[in-house]
C-alpha cells in the first residue's frame, strides 16, 4: 500500500495537481520499512509518467486556445514558447522545479519536442531530484 501510495503522489505531483510527493517519500525512508531503491524507482517512474501526460497534453492542447475557457492568454502561451524556443530541451532539466517543472513538461508537449530526448531529459531530472533528496535525507 506504500508503494501504491508514492507512485500516486509523485505521479499526480508531476501533473498540473498541486501534490508533493517528497513529503511522502521521506516518510516512508522514516519509517526504514522499506528498500530505498524501490522507493526511488517508484517515485521516479510515478513523477517521470506524469510529466509524461504533460507532455502528451501539451500536444493536444493547441487546438483549445480559442475556446473562451482556455484558461491560457494567447500572449502568456506565446510567451511561454519563446522562453522553451531560447532554452529548448534544456530547460526540461529543471523539470523537478515545484511550480515551473510541471508547465515546462506541458509547453514540450505543445512545442512538439521528440519523445525519446524529453524522457531521457525528464528521467534525469526526476531521478536525481528523488536521488538528492534520499542522499540530504541519509546524511543527517
């Protein structure tokens, strides 16, 4: 049921959801009642999925924009292409980033990014995030 737990709350904190899944992985190292390796790969496959959604929504979400309840002003969407344009790929580095990681995954989506070079990016960002977080947990 742990495990079940972790993956849903990083899964739905990597969505648009206002979740934090760390909070829910240091309890569970807390606890020591469970293998930190499984809590890591849990909560990295549960956040790397949803930001996987994201990027899935980004792709679908241009044919919305001139719908009154598009909750995206046409500037603030062209805006936010621009900024991913200067950055590109990058910038899904930061992707763990509370409030700027999850729109970051979405806008990739919407720009068209290759799947396989967001993933590897993403994956990199949400393992070592989990990854900092065990190594500042087991250092106090």
């Amino acid at each position: 049921m742990a495990y079940l737990l972790l993956f849903l709350s990083a899964f739905g904190a990597a969505t648009l959801l206002p979740l934090q899944s760390e909070a829910v992985l240091l309890g569970l190292l807390i606890q020591e009642q469970h293998s930190v390796m499984a809590l890591i790969a849990i909560a990295s496959l549960g956040n790397i999925l949803g930001s996987c959604v994201n990027w899935w929504l980004g792709l679908k979400i241009e044919q919305y924009k001139d719908k009154r309840w598009f909750p995206v002003s046409e500037p603030k969407l062209q805006q936010a292409q621009q900024i991913y344009r200067k950055y590109g790929f990058w910038s899904l580095l930061l992707s763990w980033v509370p409030v700027i990681g999850d729109p970051i995954t979405l806008i990739a989506g919407l720009m068209k990014e290759n799947f396989a070079r967001f993933l590897l990016m993403v994956s990199v960002a949400k393992i070592g995030r989990y990854l900092f977080i065990y190594l500042a947990y087991a250092m106090f």
